[in-house]
C-alpha cells in the first residue's frame, strides 16, 4: 500500500476501472494522492505488479463483509447418533427411524451404533440383520458412507444424506 510497494513500475488501475497501463511508481503515487485515495497492490506476483487507486478502508471493511457473508451461507455437517440393540421393538424401531429422517432433512450425517450385550454377542448375524434392515429403509434419503463394522462389543455403520 501507498509507499510499502517497492517495485520501479506498476500497471495501474484508476479509481473508475481503467487500465492506465504500465507507469511509474512516483506517478502512480502522485495520482492516487490527487484523488485522496491510497495506491494498492493487487496482484503483486504479476510482472509489472497490478496496482489499484482506491479507499483502503472500504476495501478492507468489503472484503470482511464478503467474508463474514460467505461464513454465514456454509453449513456444518454434524454426526448424530442412534443407538439401537439387537432385539429392539418395531415401535421402538420407527421411532428410530423417523429421528433419523429428521436428521437426513438437516443435512446431518448419522453414526448407527448396534451395542451387543452379554449372550447376544453369540447372535451377531441379528444385529447384521438389523443393520441391513436400517440400510434398506434409508436408501432413498441416505446413502452408506461407511459399512457395518465391528468395534468391541458393538457394530458401527456411518450413513450420510444424498
């Protein structure tokens, strides 16, 4: 900005968008004071380096605007969790399910985590049942972004929304 740029010549850009070209760095200063605006450096990496006539606080407070915009509109994808068991309710199970619908609707990703307990570990073929069940009613809203996996005692599967 204004005297920090330390190059012999600029292409300069005035104050209304025209390109004046390649000039001198002290004429390019001398236009910019004229104007009561500060010289900028926009693309310093050109040969010559792209300069700009223009208020440098509304430029700054421009682009943090932009920025704080461009925050705003991006979302965040969280991992919800449902926990289910291997002998779990038909009720039981849509109630489940309509959570996890919601959940799709967000945007959210969902964590199905089976827990086996004691004896019902001799019966994993039931919670992989389950498992495939939940996989099968979800399939117009999600997709299964990591298969059934065993994790101790329990069978993790990650779905995500299309």
């Amino acid at each position: 900005m204004n005297e920090e740029i330390r190059v012999r010549e600029v292409q300069l850009i005035d104050q209304t968008g025209h390109n004046l070209g390649p000039v001198e760095i002290q004429i390019a200063l001398d236009k910019a004071q004229e104007a009561g605006l500060d010289l900028v450096e926009i693309a310093p990496n050109s040969s010559p380096p792209v300069c700009k006539i223009l208020d440098y606080g509304k430029y700054k407070y421009q682009a943090q605007k932009k920025a704080a915009e461009a925050r705003k509109k991006q979302k965040i994808v969280e991992v919800k969790e449902i926990k289910l068991r291997p002998m779990i309710d038909d009720h039981d199970y849509d109630v489940k399910m309509r959570s996890m619908q919601r959940f799709f609707e967000e945007g959210d990703k969902v964590k199905v985590t089976l827990r086996f307990r004691g004896r019902e570990m001799a019966h994993q073929e039931l919670g992989y049942q389950l498992l495939n069940r939940v996989k099968d009613d979800t399939s117009k809203v999600a997709k299964v972004e990591q298969e059934p996996r065993f994790e101790g005692r329990q069978v993790v599967m990650v779905l995500a929304p299309r």
